[in-house]
C-alpha cells in the first residue's frame, strides 16, 4: 500500500486489501523506514526553501512546507532547522517616534490598519534602494485591506512626479471613500499633490512629523522588500532593478502569504 500510494487512493488500496486507515497509520509512524524517509524528504524541502527565502524562520516554514502538501508541526520544523544549523535572517528594527502633527492633512488613519473594504485605507511612502552606480527610489501605493500593493513607481530622482506617476497608476476604481496616509515629507505637503488628491476624490492623511508608527504597514513592506532581495541578489545596476522589483512585488501579492490573512497572499485573500 505504501509503494502504491503514490499512483492510487490509500483509502481505495485499504478497502481491497481489508485493513483499517488507522491501523495502516499506527504502522507508518512507528516503521523507521518510513520515518527515515519521510525526514530526510523534509530535509531536503527545507534546504531549498531556505535557498530561496533566507528570512523564514521555522513558522513561516512550516506554512511554506503545508502550502506543498506537508502536514508537519512547527515543532519538528523547529527540531529539523536547529539540528542542520538553519537560522532566518533577522531584519534591523529602529526607533522613532514624532509628536508633531501637520498642519495640511490631519491624520485620519489613527494607526487604524484595518480595513473591510478594498481602496478604503490606501498608505504610501519612498524608499531608496542603492546600486553600484548611483541611488534609485521607489514609491509605493499598498492597500491595507489586504497588504496587496496596487502602484509602484521607480525613479533615480526623489521629486513630486515620483509619487505623482504612482498616484496616476492607481486602479481606475479607486473611489471616493479613500484616504491615502503618507508622511509629511516634502513630496506630500505639495500643493500639487493635494490638487491632485482633490481631483481624484482621495482624502490626504498625514502622519506625524518623524513618527514611522504612524505608517507602520508601509515601512514593513519596504523592511521585507529589502532584506528578502538584497540577501539573495546583487543591485549590480540600475537596469537590473526594474526586474526586481517587479519580480519580489509579484510575488508579494501573489505568493507571499501572511498570517493576518490567515496564511494566504494578498490576491488570494481578496479573491477568496
């Protein structure tokens, strides 16, 4: 029944040959073969899953081993990375904390990252990324009803048309009930990205001043852009990124699956 398992139903080889599923079980947890087998075949699943995402750590693993048909515990996970020295990647956290509120946009987010609609709770900001000839930005719209990032904008200059170009490739249902939540820096205190705002029908919500809490999902995104990319790639240059970051948010959206999504992806969640 074992040898056939793989080509056959184990419940239809069971009811031919007379048996019982739970004695069939009892048999294959306590065979050494089978066990000796089936380790080694994680093993190997592990090895190349930490090949390709260096951060999991063994929770995050033991999602990425079920979502290929493994039902493992997090606990043999846990027992089977320590014993092959297997460690995630820890990203750097930093500290910041801002009183100061704007005077242009108040802050209607309120840290209130939850959202049950899509395009009501919409947050943006900039992150530079450096390659070996020179500095490239990237601008980014997420929405926070399900993380899933909706624009995207790269650009080798840090000015208004960077977030501009990305407010403009926006999804043409994006309606009146948004709020679009950035910091106050000095792209979003323009007067052209308010006039912008306003012919779209968006409400502009700012942060407060050097306060990175504020706009905490954000920041996390750009946290696991950079060290789930740059830990596995070389930024050679500035025509290698466009791929990259088409690549990664790809697979951020369609892959990347989350807990507060109860362990789906973005584009998962909202289509389910």
């Amino acid at each position: 029944i074992q040898q056939l398992s793989g080509k056959h139903s184990i419940l239809m080889l069971l009811r031919i040959a007379g048996l019982s599923s739970s004695g069939f079980y009892k048999w294959r947890k306590t065979d050494p073969h089978i066990q000796l087998d089936r380790i080694n075949e994680l093993k190997e699943h592990i090895q190349a899953v930490h090949a390709i995402r260096p951060q999991y750590g063994y929770r995050r693993m033991t999602w990425a081993l079920r979502r290929e048909g493994f039902l493992v515990n997090h606990k043999k996970v846990y027992s089977l990375m320590k014993k092959m020295e297997i460690k995630s990647v820890i990203r750097k956290k930093r500290n910041c904390g801002g009183k100061q509120g704007s005077n242009i946009f108040p802050n209607l987010l309120r840290r209130q990252f939850k959202s049950s609609k899509r395009y009501e709770k919409l947050v943006t900001d900039i992150t530079y990324i450096p390659t070996q000839e020179g500095m490239m930005y990237l601008s980014v719209i997420q929405d926070l009803y399900n993380n899933e990032i909706l624009s995207y904008q790269i650009s080798d200059r840090n000015d208004l048309s960077l977030v501009l170009n990305t407010i403009d490739k926006l999804p043409s249902d994006v309606n009146d009930i948004s709020i679009l939540h950035s910091d106050q820096g000095m792209q979003y205190v323009n007067l052209e990205y308010r006039n912008v705002l306003n012919q779209k029908g968006i409400r502009g919500s700012h942060s407060r001043r050097g306060n990175c809490y504020d706009n905490a999902c954000i920041e996390s995104f750009f946290s696991h852009f950079k060290s789930e990319t740059e830990l596995v790639r070389n930024i050679a240059d500035k025509n290698t990124l466009p791929n990259l970051v088409q690549e990664y948010i790809r697979f951020y959206n369609q892959a990347r699956f989350q807990k507060r999504l109860g362990q789906l992806s973005p584009v998962e969640y909202r289509e389910k």
